[in-house]
C-alpha cells in the first residue's frame, strides 16, 4: 500500500485547532478551561520566580566574594524563600498538566470509541483492511498525542515567557550577550533539527511497528488451539520474529540518529556554561561588575538560551503526530478520519 505524505504544516495545525475546540465544547471543557487558566498563571508565577531567583543569587555569590557575613545570610534567607515558592509552583503546574491530559484523553477516546461502534464502523474499517491495529490506536494514539500535544503546547508558551522575562536582565547585563544569546540559540536549533530530522518518520514507523508486533502476540494468544491442532508454531513463530526484526531494525536507526544529534547537543550545552564567562569576565576583571554578575549572566544565558532552543532531543516524541496518522488532528488516514468516514458512507456500500 502506497504511503501516505504527511499534510502541509498549515492544514496540521487548523485540525488541531479543531481537536482542542472539540474538547472545549464537550462536557469537561468548562472544567479545563479552568485548569488550563490555572496552569498558564502558574507558568507566569514561575518565571517571575525565576527572575527573582536570578537577582538573589548575584546578590548571594557577590556577599561571599566581598565578605559580607549579614547580607550573605540576609541572601541565604531570601534563597531558601524563592526556593519554597518555586518547588510548591512547579508541582502544582505538573500535577494540573497530568490532570488536564488526562481529562482531554478521556474525552477524545470516548468520542473516538462512539464513533468507532457507531453505524458498524468497526466493520467497515476491517473490511477496507487501510488501517492497522484500530484497538491499538484507540489505547496508544490518544494517550501519546493529548499527553505530547499538550506538553509542546505548554513548553512553547512558558519559553515565550521565559524569553521575555529574561531578555531584559541579559541586555542590562550586556548588549553584547543578548546578542550572543539569541545568534547561539537559532544556530543550535537549526542543527538540531537538521541533524534530527530523521526521527520524525522514525518515531511514527516505530509506534506503527510496535503496534504490529502486540497485535501478532495477540493473535497468537486468541486463536492458540486452532494453531496448536493446525500446526503452525512454526509460521507464527516466523511471523512474530519477522515483526519484531522490524520494529528492532527502525529502533536502530532511531538510536544512530539519536547518537548523532546526541555529539552535537552535548557539546553545544557545555558550551553555554563558558559563554557567558568569557563576555562578563573582562568587565569584572576591570572591576566594572561585581562577581554576582559573572553567576547571574551564566544561569540567565542558559535559561533564555533553552527557551530559545524549541528544537531539542526531548521534543521529538512529540513529531510523529506531524505524520500520517495522530488521532485528534485527523489527517487523511488517521483513526478517526477513517471512522468518520465509516460512519457517512452511504447506505449501500457501509457494511454493519
């Protein structure tokens, strides 16, 4: 069967903006909206925090340099303060994902599966034999693609923040190192996803694959007195061990992709700690800066330059839901599209 390509970036995006609707108008969508409203505010308290935190380490490091014993433990205090409220703000804003992904995946696999046993659906798409596994896809895809979708949705948003928040300190600290910072961080991205590229199709065909290898276990599982009195260990045998070669062989080049991105990333974050040192060192060396500057422009390049880099090796399982087939975005070929269809057909040609 001839693969399909993925769509254009602009009709992806319209029909995850229809995905994300579908869910504010279902039942639950008042309760998330409220949670997603949570969340974003507590995105904006965190990276206020951060902020904060930025001044009172250059404050703390420079207490130490200078001897200052009261305003150290004046610092200190302030530390440990910033500290408590950053560790109550994070974990409230993690839990609140969990929780909202949750409820989306709730809501998108009950619609999936209404749809699915809705007209003899179920029927029509075993029939056409064009899409595999539909009860893997039902468990898996919707899990994978809510949960994915709404932590890239989330990571983009706080990066915007962080990037504003931060982008005056870096420039009141040095002209020069916010320029740095941004020409840096587009360099590492382009690379990135340049070198990484691969994993988008690698990373759809390795869920497909894995998906083929449970349903042949299943299989087997189902039908195994029918094998048993037939014979055929043998054919199953080879038919599993031919499925999981597959998915074992894409893994493979997952890894050797990963390997090579892995070279380049792992240098380009160990150079974001002596960036910043080499710009601000001369001027404290001068005694234009105090040496809170040196530890502050070093925490504040790295954090703006992450939030720059939207591009990173964790990202990436969110990229097959760009491809061929993410329930909820509903692109030519995915499950629910499929279904849809089973279930508009005319009456003539829908089998139930």
């Amino acid at each position: 069967m001839e693969i399909e390509k993925p769509p254009p970036l602009r009709e992806t995006a319209a029909r995850f903006a229809h995905a994300v609707r579908l869910f504010a108008d279902s039942k639950a969508g008042s309760e998330a909206k409220w949670m997603f409203a949570g969340l974003l505010a507590l995105l904006c308290g965190a990276n206020g925090l951060n902020v904060v935190n930025s001044f009172v380490g250059r404050n703390f490091m420079s207490a130490i340099a200078e001897r200052q014993t009261a305003e150290f433990v004046r610092q200190a205090m302030y530390y440990v303060a910033v500290f408590a409220a950053s560790t109550v703000v994070a974990v409230v804003a993690r839990f609140l994902e969990e929780r909202l992904g949750l409820l989306w995946r709730d809501s998108l696999t009950r619609r999936i599966v209404k749809l699915y046993l809705t007209n003899g659906a179920y029927h029509s798409l075993a029939s056409a034999g064009g899409l595999a596994n539909p009860d893997q896809r039902i468990a898996d895809d919707a899990r994978t693609f809510t949960a994915s979708a709404l932590s890239f949705f989330l990571m983009a948003f706080n990066s915007t923040l962080t990037i504003v928040a931060f982008a005056g300190v870096i420039v009141s600290i040095s002209p020069l190192l916010s320029v740095v910072t941004v020409l840096y961080a587009v360099a590492g991205s382009y690379m990135t996803f340049l070198l990484g590229r691969p994993l988008i199709k690698l990373n759809y065909d390795q869920l497909d694959k894995e998906a083929s290898f449970r349903s042949a276990l299943i299989h087997v599982r189902e039908n195994a007195e029918a094998i048993m009195l037939a014979r055929r260990e043998d054919a199953q045998s080879a038919r599993l061990l031919d499925r999981l070669e597959s998915l074992l062989a894409n893994f493979r080049e997952i890894t050797s992709v990963n390997r090579n991105v892995g070279f380049f990333t792992t240098g380009y974050n160990w150079m974001i700690q002596i960036i910043p040192v080499l710009i601000i060192a001369p001027a404290y060396i001068a005694g234009k800066v105090e040496f809170g500057v040196i530890t502050q422009s070093t925490a504040a390049f790295a954090t703006a330059v992450a939030a720059f880099s939207l591009v990173s090796i964790r990202n990436w399982r969110c990229w097959p839901y760009a491809g061929p087939s993410p329930c909820g975005v509903h692109p030519p070929g995915s499950f629910t599209t499929r279904t849809v269809a089973a279930n508009t057909a005319p009456s003539s040609t829908r089998l139930s």
